[in-house]
C-alpha cells in the first residue's frame, strides 16, 4: 500500500525537466536506447530511486535501491505497455532504458526521474522518434511481370524497360537505380497511389558490355539501417558456333581413367555442355570457360567399362535459353578390356554327391576384347598340367579329372589372358566324398599312472564329417569294444574322446577308433597306445647358432614325452662365475638367449620336464662375440668373486714386499758410501786378490747385466768370482780381444758415471795397440814404478808374477785421473748358460 500511495504522490507532482529535450530515433523492428544520466550533483550521494514515464502518465518502469547496495536494486516494469521488451542498464555510461523491437506505438516522450539521497529529484525528457522503413523494392519488366533475380533474356541489341516500386516508409523513401557500383537513376515519381513510389530504368539499346550487369533498385528514408534493395542480373542469350572433340580417337583399355576434351565457340551465356554414353548422361564432367566466355571447354574423366565396347560417346552443348541451339559430336567406343572369366561345374553334374572314382569336368566361358589366346586352370591357386596317365585332360575351354581322388577335393579357377592382362574366374568348390582317416598329426602315446586318467584324442579327416565313432581296447591277451559311455564324439569336429584309466597292469595296452559317415566306415583305426608313464627323455642333437655380440640361439630335437606333456627348461650361467644369467621355459627345444654382454663365456643346460619329473640334463660351452677393438659400446661388467680377491691382496702385498726391500737396500748404500773414507777403504783391503783379469768383467756372454750396487761389509769393491775357476781364467779373458769389451760396453746401463769413466779409460788402455797387447796393464804399472818408487815396484812384481793384481795394487799405479777413478761401483754380470752369477768390483 504504501508503495501504491508513493505512486501516486509521484503522479500527482510536478515534472519539470532539467536540460533540453532530447531526441532519440530508431527504426522499427530493432532496439531504442534511452539514456538518463545518474550521476548525483553532490559527491558522496547516492541514487536512491530511478522512475521512468510514457508522455508523463504513467510509470513504466522503475529501479528502487533503497535499503540496497549501489550495485543492486529492485526492478519493476508496467508489463502492460513495455512488455518483456525493455530493461534499465544502469552498468552503461550513460545508463539507458533499453526498448527491443522497437514498434510504431512505442514514439513517445520519456521522462527519467532520478531520486538521490540528499540531492533534490531529477528529471529528463526524451522523445523517441520510430522510423518505419519502406517494403523491398518490386522490378517489373514492360510485359508487367515481376522480376526477382535476372532479367531476360534479351537478344543483343533489343530495349529494356525495368520499373521499381517502392510502397510504405515514414519519412517518406528515395528511390534509386545502380548499375553495379554506379548511379544511373535518382528520378524517381509518385506512383499515384497512397505512399508508394517509382523510378523506372530504360537501356534503349543492350550490347555486350550490359551481359550479366547487376542492376539494383534501392529505397532508403534514413541514415540509420541499410537500404532495401532488389537486384537484377541482365541476361542475353547466343546459341552456340561450334562444337568438337579434339581428344585423339584410338582403342581405350576397360577399367582405366581417360580425359577427354569437348570445346564449344560462339555461345552467349558460355554453352552449357553435357556428355552422353548412349543415352546416359555423364557426369563427371569439369567446365572451364574463356575470360571472353566466348569458348567453353569441358573435360570428362572417362573409365570405360566392358560393355561399353561398341558403344557411343558424344559431347552436346546448348544454350537453354535459346530454342534449338543445341549441336554435337560423336565418337564410336573401341574398348579393350581383360577376359571376363566364368567358371562352372559340368552341368549334369550334382556338386554335392561326387564320390572318389567319379568323373569330372569344368567349363571356362570367357569373354574378351582382343579375345584370349592362353587359358591357365588352378587347383588351390596351383598351375594344373595336363597328365592323361594320372587323369586329367585339359582344354582350352573345358577340364576334366577322370577318377577323381580326394586329393582333387578344393578350389578350382581359371585364368584367360590376353593383351590387356589376365582375368582370373570364380572359384568353384570341388567336394569329393571320402571315408574317413587318420589325421598324422595327433599324439599317439600316452603315458599315465594306474587309476589316472587318459583322455585320448581321435581325430580323422572326412567329407562329409563322420556320424559315428567305435573304440576297441587291445591287449597281449585281449581284444574288447569300449561302451559308449566311456567316450563323448564332437562329430562336428571329426572328433572323438576317450576317457580311459588303467587300473592293472593288464590295461595298459592299445586303444582303437573308428569313424563312419555317409561313404562307409573308416579301413584302417587310429591306433593310440597306453603306457605308464614316466620322465622325459633329454633333448638331444643341440646346437648353438647365430651368436652375436649380445645373443645366441639354441636348437634341440625333443626326445620321448613318457606319455605325458613335456616343456623345457634352459638355464644359462656365467662360465667363470657359475652365476645365473637366463632362466627360460618353452614348449620346443628352441630358445633365443638375449641380453648377455659382449665377449662372455657361457654354460647352457637344457632339459626336458612334465607331471612325473625331469629328464637328465644336457649342458654346452657357448659365448657371445668380443667387441672389435676401436669399437664402443657397453663395458663388460667386472664380476667380484674370491678368486679375485685373493690375487688383489697378493699382488698388493707382493708390490708392498719389493718397495720396503729396495728402500732398505738404497738406504744402506747411501749410509755406507757417506761414513768411509776412500783412503780408509784403499788401506784396509791392500792385500786382497784379484782372483780374475778385470778385462774378464766385459767378456761375459749376457748382452744385459744387471747393475746393482755391492754393500758387503768386508770389502768395499770386489770382483768375486767362482772358486773353482783357474788363474788360466786370466789368459782366456785376454784372448778374446776387444770385441767382446766393446758387447759388454754397450749393454752396461747404470746412471752412476764412475762406471762408465772406468769402462772407457779401461778400453782406451785394451786398445792402445802402441803399448803392448795383452801385458800392457802390467808394463804400465812398472815403467811409473822404476820411475822412482821401489817398494812399490817390488810389490808389483811379486803379484804380477802370480798374475794375481789387488785394487789397491791398481790404485798404487797411480793411474788416477788419467787411470782408474779413486771411486768404483760393483757390477754383477748374469749369464744364461754359467750358473753362478759373478760380481766386478771396478
């Protein structure tokens, strides 16, 4: 009640509008937006209520957002007069009322008042203008006839009179005439009847230029929608010149594609050309017209078939605008095609009861063009040859099998060749009935337990499939029928189960089947023989091939099940690891080994197993190929066994052993070299002996002693010898000569310099062929002794009377530093073929 009251208060109070009327146009049919301006004059106010009037009236619609968010508000129409047409968008800027499908009762004058919360009331005016368009123009020609879509046709040169009538439009419409994208006509007359108006077109003369011009006739009385229009297609029609078919004539071969071409001149519109086979109308058919449209040409994609040989091709072209404009060409069709093949079974024969020793013949009917010069017969997609002796007679039209044997039982066809290719007939069923038999491919030992179980397969071939089944037992001592009940026949699979379980010793033995159709009953049994049962034998005649990097393959032939179904089991280990590399179970003895690494030694077991245990094992040697060296792949694993733990710790503890003993040796060395004097080591050892000729030390036989250093403690350096050698030692060493010396020198490798100052002032000495030969170590040693020191030179004979010198003897020569150096090493020369090793102190 109170919102009826506020109504009327409303209704009741003055309106007055703030700002000049503003107008708003729309066009019938679409939608009238009218804007009112929300915005509050203060800030911070807020709208509290939005009322919209019809020529200040009534309220027809209204927005409250009184006791609401700025965003939200109650929304009230007057259903009477807006309907479901109208709705206050007040997101927009300005906010409108919006009017859908705008009608002619819908012009008015609006006022939009708006309530804010502290501002005074505001009030605005709009006045809705509805245009009403004109109707779509109506062309008529000069007979009166209205045109919708093209007008004619006319013959070149003749007039046209087109008139468009506009009716309705508030404003009143302008009428105009274009001409594609030009005016032509804007004259436009009062029809002389109520709101309608008129302008017609006159061309007093059409030529070629006016061919398929677009005349349109447009109304407009606003700027607001798109103007009304109809448009005209002019058409002027020619018939047709010319017509041929410039394709080549010549043979076509059946079933391949062949485009041929149809060229029409002179007409206007461009000929429509059509293709006829006979009287059958083509229509894979491609057009292509002049940019003059002056020719047309037209292009069949043509696939002739068998029975178009004979026939007729022509190409038509007409124009449908022109009576008896029509002309064409004509093409008689010489189609080559392969031998159209038909195979057929005697026709006084009966397919379905032909038994083995009947005759029988086939019929090839063959239609072809060229006609067929071989004709092939096929049994099982298998060439036939003609073999009088075994029967069968072949024609160039006709087969015949005499006797005919189940073997001749299946698929027969004939094949015609001739230039176009090979055509292959139907294929005919041969079906020749036949008594059953064995087929060679069922098991026929069984090996089972007392009391358990043998279901025993019989299967036999037969046409048409047996319709019975008998079984016998058989044994040393017995021969019985099996009851009915013991076996179950699947007589659509040629099929018969036995359920057999011996229970003595005398029931094992051989069990026989039977099988009957409508040829008769089966000659020979499929015999089946009941063992007990027991292991596998191993498989035998193994053999590795196609080894590769990372494969091998293994072939066996099975041995006997022991009645029972057999698998195999093949395991494959690491050669040197005894480590398990493939563990693998198959049906057959045939096993592909993959994934091993490359260069790997192998062990393969094999053997066969079922339900009672396993057969013995059969074990082979194999690897895989090494990598070619330059090759990369992937590195073969490195496998940590005790074996090759031990040789680690060995070998560490061996090279351990080596180290600390050199370093001992090196180290005592090096402390005795540094706490004796020279002078201290000449006194002490004065008065040993020289037990052999130093020149002895380079004439040994090794071509590569050993240098090592001589730490005794009795001796600083000394040449030891074998005990058992003479002082004729001495004179063999000279004889040898300088050769030897020279052997010696060039395979003593030592990194201590002494050594070698003493090699070579030693061979500058042997070789000094001026000073003597072989006393010349001697003689030098006197002439610096008679030089002036006698108890020298007295010592010096005595010992060079026994050929026995001493080191300190040689250092009394008082050879240094032209002679021996003060300092000398110990070299210990080893020879293959002398068993004591001998040491040189120099």
């Amino acid at each position: 009640m109170l919102f009826v009251l506020w109504i009327l208060v409303n209704l009741l109070a003055p309106a007055v509008s703030q700002g000049p009327i503003v107008a708003v146009q729309a066009v019938k049919r679409t939608a009238a937006h009218l804007p009112c301006d929300m915005s509050p004059p203060i800030p911070n106010d807020t709208v509290t209520l939005v009322v919209w009037y019809k020529n200040d009236i009534k309220p027809i619609y209204s927005v409250d957002r009184r006791g609401k968010s700025p965003e939200t508000g109650i929304h009230w129409k007057n259903d009477a007069i807006l309907e479901e047409r109208s709705y206050f968008r007040i997101g927009t800027e300005p906010p409108t009322l919006t009017i859908d499908n705008v009608e002619e009762r819908d012009e008015a004058i609006y006022r939009c008042r708006v309530d804010f919360k502290t501002s005074p009331t505001r009030n605005y005016k709009i006045n809705l203008t509805v245009i009403v368009p004109p109707q779509r123009p109506k062309i008529f020609d000069e007979g009166g006839r209205e045109l919708t879509s093209v007008a004619g046709p006319y013959e070149e040169g003749s007039e046209m009179k087109l008139t468009c009538v506009v009716s309705g439009g508030r404003p009143e419409p302008w009428v105009r005439w274009w001409r594609d994208e030009t005016l032509v006509d804007s004259s436009d007359t009062i029809a002389g009847y109520p709101n309608v108006k008129k302008n017609q077109l006159v061309i007093s003369r059409l030529s070629r230029e006016h061919l398929n011009s677009v005349f349109t006739c447009q109304a407009s009385n606003n700027n607001i929608s798109q103007p009304v229009s109809t448009s005209l297609t002019v058409e002027i029609h020619f018939k047709p010149m010319n017509v041929s078919i410039i394709t080549e004539m010549q043979p076509m071969s059946a079933n391949r594609k062949y485009k041929i071409v149809c060229v029409s001149i002179g007409s206007r519109p461009p000929a429509k050309i059509s293709w006829w086979r006979d009287n059958e109308l083509l229509t894979s058919v491609s057009e292509k017209i002049s940019d003059d449209e002056n020719v047309t040409t037209s292009t069949l994609a043509f696939t002739p078939s068998n029975d178009d040989n004979g026939g007729r091709l022509t190409c038509r072209a007409d124009n449908p605008r022109v009576n008896g404009a029509a002309q064409e060409v004509t093409w008689k069709l010489d189609v080559h095609y392969m031998p159209h093949v038909r195979l057929e079974l005697g026709s006084k024969m009966n397919p379905e009861d032909i038994e083995e020793g009947d005759d029988v013949y086939f019929e090839c009917k063959v239609k072809a063009n060229p006609g067929a010069y071989k004709v092939l017969w096929k049994h099982n997609n298998q060439i036939i040859q003609q073999s009088i002796k075994g029967g069968v007679i072949l024609s160039h039209k006709a087969l015949a099998l005499q006797s005919v044997r189940r073997t001749q039982a299946g698929n027969y066809t004939c094949v015609a060749s001739n230039v176009e290719g090979d055509g292959d007939s139907n294929t005919v069923q041969l079906k020749v009935m036949y008594k059953p038999i064995c087929r060679s491919d069922q098991k026929h030992v069984f090996g089972v337990a007392r009391n358990e179980d043998a279901r025993v397969m019989c299967e036999v071939d037969a046409f048409p499939a047996p319709d019975s089944f008998r079984w016998s037992f058989n044994n040393s001592a017995e021969a019985i029928e099996i009851a009915a009940s013991k076996f179950h026949n699947s007589l659509h699979l040629s099929l018969s189960t036995l359920s057999y379980t011996p229970q003595t010793e005398m029931d094992y033995g051989t069990v026989m089947c039977w099988a009957s159709n409508t040829a008769g009953q089966q000659r020979e049994p499929c015999v089946f023989h009941i063992i007990a049962a027991g292991r596998p034998d191993p498989p035998y005649n193994c053999t590795l091939i196609n080894q590769t990097l990372h494969s091998l393959d293994l072939e066996c032939l099975d041995g006997f099940d022991g009645g029972q179904v057999q698998n195999f089991q093949l395991e494959v280990y690491n050669f040197e690891t005894n480590y398990l590399l493939v563990n693998s179970t198959s049906k057959q003895p045939v096993f592909k080994v993959e994934g091993l690494n490359p260069g790997v030694n192998v062990k393969i077991n094999i053997y066969a197993f079922n339900s009672k245990g396993k057969s013995d094992i059969v074990s082979l040697d194999g690897f895989t190929l090494k990598i070619a060296e330059k090759q990369t792949g992937t590195p073969v694993p490195f496998y940590v066994t005790p074996v090759v733990v031990v040789l680690v710790v060995a070998t560490v503890m061996l090279m351990t052993c080596i180290v600390v003993i050199f370093g001992v040796l090196k180290a005592r060395n090096r402390a005795h070299v540094t706490t004796e004097s020279t002078s201290n080591r000449l006194n002490e050892k004065t008065k040993v002996p020289l037990r052999i000729d130093a020149r002895e030390i380079y004439d040994m036989d090794d071509n590569n002693p050993d240098l090592i250093p001589c730490n005794k403690a009795d001796s600083d350096y000394q040449l030891v010898a074998n005990s058992s050698l003479h002082s004729g030692n001495l004179k063999m060493a000279q004889e040898r000569g300088s050769s030897q010396s020279q052997m010696l020198h060039e395979n003593v490798k030592d990194s201590n310099l002494l050594n070698v100052d003493i090699y070579e002032n030693y061979k500058n000495v042997h070789h000094n062929k001026e000073q003597g030969e072989d006393n010349y170590f001697e003689d030098q040693c006197l002439r610096r002794l008679n030089s002036g020191d006698v108890a020298a030179s007295s010592i010096l004979k005595r010992e060079i009377a026994s050929n026995v010198f001493s080191e300190n003897d040689l250092n009394r020569c008082n050879l240094s530093p032209s002679g021996l150096p003060t300092h000398r090493e110990v070299i210990t020369v080893r020879t293959p073929l002398m068993a004591n090793q001998q040491e040189s102190c120099v």
